[in-house]
C-alpha cells in the first residue's frame, strides 16, 4: 500500500508547505496499487478525530467540504476506475479535462506563505488548518479550463498543451485522452484480428476460425515450417543472403531466426508483464523486428504468401502509438504461428499431454534444406512430392533434399550436418508421424533411403 501520510510522518504543511498536500496526494492516487492515507501524523497524539457530518459542521466535526476531503473523493474515485479499468498509459487526443482542483487561501497575501493564516491547535480534537479553500471544477472542456490552453491544431497528431499563471502551486488536473482516429482504426483492425483466433488455456491449443491464414497454412511443407518457426544463426546464414538471427540490442541474437525465436523472448516478458525488456524497448523504438519477420519469409516462393499476411498485420502497428507496440505484437505472434494453426491429428497421448510432450510431437527444428549439405540425388521415379531444386551459379538445377542436424548449431551446416551415426539414430522418429504411434508413416523419400541401409 502506498500512502500519502502515515501516523509515523508530520504533516506536509510541516515539512513543506501547505501547498503540497494536495499534490502530493494526487501523485500517490495515480500509482497502480493500494492507496491510503491517515488523519493522524503522530504516534502519540492524545486528540480524538473529529466526527462526520452530512450537513454544516461544529466544533468536533468535519463534512465534505473540510480540508481536502472533496478533493481526496474525486481522486479515490478516479484511482478507482483507472484500477477497475485495467487502465496503464495512454497518449493521444485530448477530450476532457476530468477535473481541476486548487488549494488557495482565504487572504491573497497567504499565496507566499509556508502555511496560510495561524494554525491552532485544538486541544480535544484532531484538527487542521483552517484557512484555505478548495476550489473544484469537474467535466470542462479543453477551452473551458482555466489550467492549461491547447496550442495544436485540432487535426494535429499531437495534442499540445501550455500552463497558465493559474495554474499556481497547490494545484491539480486530471486529463482524459483517446486514441487518435488513426490509431485507433488500426487498433481496431488488429483487434479484429486477433478476436478470430480462439483461445485456450494453453498456447499450444490456439486454434484459428481466420481462414486466409488456415489456407495458407495448409499449404506450407515440413520444411517450409522449419525455415518459418526455426533456423539457427549458421543455418540462415549459409543462405548466402546476408542474413542471421536477429539481434536485440543489450539482449543479444535470438535462439531461432523463425518465429519460435521471438515467442520464445516473449514467453518469459508475458509471465511478469516485463514491459521493460529489451525486446519490448526495441519494438517501441522502430519496425526493425517486424521488417526482419517479413522479410526473411519473402525470399522463398513457399512461405511469401504468409509472409504477406503477416505485412498486412504488421501493418496496422505503424499507425499504433509505439508505446502500445509491444502490447500488440506480442499476442499477434503466438496467434499467427504455423505451429499453432496446423490442423495435425495427434493420438492421444500428445494431444492430452503438457505442452512438453505436443512440442516433441512437433519436431521441425532439427529437419530442413541447408545448400551446404547436400544429399546424393534422389532416384526421379520416386512419387511426389519430390525434393525442391534450385540453380546454382552455372544454370544447374541441383535438388535439394531435406536434411537432419545431429544439433544445433553446431552440426547444422556444411560436412558436419549430415553425420551418419546420430542421423540414422535420429531418422525414424524424426520423421514419423505421431499421428499413430504403433505404425509410423515416413514419406517416401526417407523410406527409401531406411530399406536402402536396412537391405545393405
């Protein structure tokens, strides 16, 4: 809990000046926690407190309108429904001043004093000071405001605003902004959707009712979802591309170059709401992550049509405060995932076990095509599907079959990815389907390399 005065702490007006009280207990009203607050500042005070009234007040009692109580109301009530709100920060467009409150005393020679008038004390009750006012103005529009004057253009992106001389120390103002129209169309956009995935409660059961994305993950091959959620730093670099695992400044590269690189980070910030992560600092300070995620995916004629799904979400977030960046990116990853959208039949025990089991039921990480690490070309008179090629620097179409990595990083590249021992220990279970244990389904091309070891 956090109070502005507890019965161990003299009075404001002691230790500063009797214009801090106010402030002071507005400042504590904004903090995102218990608030309190207590009438009597010392342990050993042998005065009562005072009574409560509803109407006008006598020795002994107080009302609403003693002291700071009508201001102390107001500011409970906002702390309140900024709590019950769920609210944080917010930058925008200026639409109300919510109230304006001021601690001024009865004599205007009193304004340069430490406290106004003469403090007696009284000698039954707990008492206070006596000569001042408060003066409270609630609901007023920007031009009715006596505090402050709006300096901007009402089209403006920015609202910008200056003090008045009346805004005078004891002095208090509670603004309420929206979203400009621009962001919060894009706000909205992305909410829309975000609302088409369906939730659980667990990420591993994400389910997607989107289907433009359905379909186009639909399409995507074992190897396309290796090169979409994983990859390593050598394996992405083996491209030749001149690309690698995206690095977080003060954090360092990520694990993948995939999407499960940037899920795995921001697992860890979602637990303890960590918004003062680096990764969270990166994405509030440009699009460079975004731009990485898209652009990666472009490069191969498989995955450019998600990669052009993702650019139409990400999208929206260049016209979102970059404050709210993080707060929307974070679930939009998870959501758009490949892994969390392929409709694959799992048995029971993976799809009932922990999110343990479902990702080793998932294993693509380790299986994917690296150009430094060819296989022998496949026998043309397998069925389909049959190994993508490409054309190397003198016009020859080279195939290009899928290989394991014993581990990553080190075995993911070069002569050392394709390491016979743990590849064949690796191969079967690697790539059986775990849609029915007892009977693993290998494709066709991994079945012919296993009779060809078995008969030899």
């Amino acid at each position: 809990m956090f109070l502005d005065l507890t019965h161990d702490n003299r009075s404001p007006a002691e230790v500063r000046t009797a214009w801090d009280m106010l402030p002071s207990t507005a400042l504590v009203s904004m903090a995102c926690c218990a608030t309190g607050s207590n009438r009597d500042p010392v342990v050993d005070e042998q005065q009562v407190y005072a009574a409560w009234s509803e109407s006008s007040t006598q020795r002994g009692e107080v009302n609403k309108k003693s002291g700071i109580i009508e201001c102390k109301n107001l500011l409970n009530k906002l702390h309140f429904e900024l709590g019950a709100s769920g609210f944080n920060q917010v930058q925008g467009r200026l639409e109300e001043i919510i109230f304006e409150m001021q601690v001024k005393g009865t004599k205007e020679e009193d304004a340069d004093k430490k406290i106004p008038g003469v403090f007696v004390p009284d000698l039954e009750f707990i008492n206070g000071l006596e000569n001042f006012n408060v003066e409270v103005k609630e609901h007023l529009t920007p031009a009715q405001s006596t505090f402050v004057q709006v300096t901007s253009s009402s089209d403006s992106d920015m609202t910008v605003c200056e003090y008045t001389s009346k805004f005078t120390p004891g002095s208090v103002i509670a603004f309420r902004l929206s979203l400009l129209p621009r962001a919060q169309s894009a706000v909205n956009k992305i909410r829309g959707t975000l609302s088409e995935f369906g939730y659980k409660s667990r990420i591993s059961e994400v389910t997607t009712h989107n289907p433009v994305l359905t379909d186009i993950v639909n399409g995507l091959s074992l190897v396309d979802l290796n090169r979409i959620l994983y990859r390593c730093d050598d394996e992405e670099k083996d491209e030749g591309r001149g690309w690698g695992a995206y690095n977080i400044p003060n954090y360092g590269p990520l694990l993948y170059c995939g999407l499960q690189g940037v899920v795995s980070v921001l697992s860890e910030i979602r637990v303890v709401n960590d918004l003062g992560h680096p990764l969270c600092g990166n994405l509030r300070d440009g699009d460079w992550l975004p731009d990485y995620i898209v652009g990666r995916l472009k490069f191969e004629p498989s995955t450019q049509r998600l990669a052009g799904w993702l650019e139409e979400v990400f999208g929206y977030l260049r016209d979102v405060p970059r404050y709210l960046i993080p707060a929307y990116l974070i679930p939009s990853l998870p959501a758009s995932s490949p892994s969390s959208n392929r409709g694959i039949d799992f048995v029971e025990f993976i799809s009932e076990g922990s999110n343990f089991v479902k990702a080793l039921g998932f294993v693509v990480q380790f299986c994917g095509t690296v150009k430094s690490a060819l296989l022998p070309p496949l026998s043309p008179n397998l069925r389909d599907p049959k190994p993508p090629s490409f054309t190397d620097g003198s016009g020859n179409q080279i195939q290009l079959s899928a290989t394991i990595a014993a581990g990553l990083p080190h075995f993911s590249v070069g002569y050392m990815r394709n390491w016979g021992r743990d590849t064949f220990i690796a191969l079967l279970e690697t790539f059986s389907s775990p849609v029915d244990m007892k009977k693993p389904v290998l494709t066709e091309q991994v079945r012919s390399s296993w009779d060809l070891l078995a008969s030899s």
